[in-house]
C-alpha cells in the first residue's frame, strides 16, 4: 500500500520487465520520485525466472486440468493484483482489473513429457521433477552475456552489479557433420589437451586465434601475467584493430579467410559455429563479420575466473530487472 508520500510521485512505472526496471532505475538515478508497480507476484515479466511449481504456477492450465498447486480461479484476483489495483486508483491511473495476460507471452502451456504417449510416465516424470521443484531455475527469456561487453560495464557503473551473482557457463559445444557434439576448446591450455585435434590443428588454431583475436589472459602465459605485461585493450581498441586488420586482409568472405589460414575442416566448424556462432551456414558472410565476433569472444576469455567467455546471472535471468528495481528503490 502507498504512503503519503509516495502519493504525489514525479513519474509512475508499469511492470517490472527489464524495459520498465532500467527506466525505473535511470529515472531514480537522475533524482525523480518513481512509484513502481506491478500486477504480478514476480518480478521480470516477460523476463522472469521461476521454480518448476512457479513455472506451472504462471503457465494456463492444458486441457484435462492441473494439479492442485497450480489450480486458480479465473475470476479470482489474488492479493498482489488487488493491491495493486488500490495504489493505482490512488494515483488515478486508468486501470481496469482483468485476467487476461499481459505482455507478448500469451500462449502459455506446459507439458510434462510431451513427447511420451503413455500417461503413467508423464504422471511418473510430473511427481518426480516437482518433489525437487526448487532445484529448477527457469528463464522465459535465458540469455547470458559476454564477460567483456557494454552489458557488464553498464551493470557494474550504474551499481546494479551490486545486487547481482554470475556464473561462467561451462563450455560450449559444437556440432559436427557427422551428428556427433563436441566441446569446443576456447583456452591455450584446452587446445593442447584436445585429443581430437592433431599437433598440426592445435598449433594453426592458436595462431590463427592469436593473429586476428584481440589480447586475452586465455592465450598468455603464466609468466606474461604475474609479469604485469599482459594488456587488455578497450573494447574501442579492439573494434579499431578489427577494422585494419580486416583492411590488411582484404575483403573477402569468412571462408576464404580461414582456407587461407590452411584450417582444416574441423576448426572451420569450430570458428564459424562454436566461437563466431555464425547463424546460418550457406551463403557468402564477410570476413569483418567472422573477425568482430572473433575478436568479442576472445576478449572475453579468462575474466572473472571464467574460462567461457559467458557469464549468466547465478539466480536466472529474471534477477537483472529486479535488481535495477532495486537501484531505484534507494
């Protein structure tokens, strides 16, 4: 419930998706009196992150009915949208009370083993995967962010950071033309300890990777680092030497580019699909295109302990908007 003073607010924030919590934030950041609700019992929107029972919970009952947990009225308001509903005829906002989902995720199912045809294993997987409900993590909208990027610089310079945990994802992997899924090997140290590649492959990799990828703590040794030689140029920097770089190489296409290097089948999948994460394999895609993409992913190795140059929020996805919610509210 609002308090007096929150009556009389400079500006009044719908929602908390990431759009409506980082405006919430920059506004409060730029001295405004931001009064922020929200409808929902979670924060994120279309960005929120929920258990397995909360993503039941959100999701519209499938035909046939639902267990008892994720089972509501329609017509029912629960106490959040309630009160919601109270500040907003407070602050004389044109809202009506309505059921209907908001947002662009309005088809929501959930199915446990759809692909099964028999019902006692879909009813054996539903008891055992809800028994451990909270184990789950689940993101509307999962996306992780580069450990070097404008991203991570905003979140750390606005003070968002503060309220945030990431972790490094682990790997990534690739799959070949044979059907198989390999790990793509992103350090100096995972390139020589790859059995799959020959002596010959692991050293064109490394010098390919090292010629055209920007500086990175993954590719320097020990030594290098305790030396306090090793630099780090700034994302401006490295977006220049891409530009010249490619200009000293031509304009030709990303393939060409790597034929030319003498790669072998192999680490051009690895380039183009595991590192670059080139969308589509069929036409012609510029070299400066496969260069910045080289040159953002490499940069991002070895920072934050994370040997991937992804980081992804410890608590999902949904924690970002909450935490600009946060910034605001102080």
């Amino acid at each position: 419930m609002l308090d007096a003073e929150e009556k009389d607010p400079d500006v009044v924030v719908l929602g908390t998706g990431l759009t409506e919590c980082f405006t919430a934030a920059s506004l409060a950041l730029s001295g405004f009196k931001v009064v922020h609700l929200d409808r929902n019992q979670h924060y994120g929107g279309g960005n929120a992150s929920f258990s397995l029972s909360g993503l039941l919970r959100w999701c519209s009952p499938p035909s046939g009915g639902e267990d008892e947990d994720s089972k509501q009225e329609e017509t029912e308001l629960n106490e959040t949208e309630k009160e919601f509903l109270r500040d907003a005829q407070l602050l004389k906002l044109p809202i009506e009370a309505s059921k209907e989902p908001s947002g662009y995720l309005n088809a929501r199912r959930f199915s446990f083993a759809p692909f099964s045809e028999s019902e006692e294993e879909r009813e054996s997987v539903r008891k055992n995967l809800l028994a451990k409900s909270n184990a789950f993590n689940l993101d509307l909208l999962p996306h992780a962010v580069k450990a070097r990027s404008e991203t991570v610089e905003l979140l750390i310079r606005c003070g968002v950071a503060r309220y945030l945990e990431f972790t490094g994802l682990k790997s990534i992997s690739c799959l070949t033309d044979e059907g198989s899924v390999h790990q793509v090997p992103l350090t100096k140290s995972e390139i020589f300890k790859d059995s799959r590649l020959t002596l010959v492959e692991k050293r064109l990799l490394m010098k390919f990777v090292t010629s055209f990828g920007a500086p990175s703590a993954a590719f320097q040794t020990p030594k290098t680092l305790q030396s306090g030689a090793a630099v780090q140029e700034s994302p401006e920097q490295q977006a220049e030497s891409v530009r010249t770089g490619d200009q000293e190489e031509g304009t030709g296409d990303w393939d060409q580019l790597l034929r030319e290097a003498n790669l072998t089948e192999r680490l051009r999948n690895y380039l183009t699909f595991g590192v670059c994460m080139r969308e589509r394999s069929d036409g012609v895609w510029p070299a400066s295109a496969g260069l910045g993409r080289l040159t953002d992913f490499v940069s991002s190795l070895g920072l934050y302990g994370a040997t991937c140059p992804f980081l992804f929020p410890l608590y999902g996805a949904g924690d970002v908007p909450q935490a600009f919610t946060r910034v605001a509210a102080l």
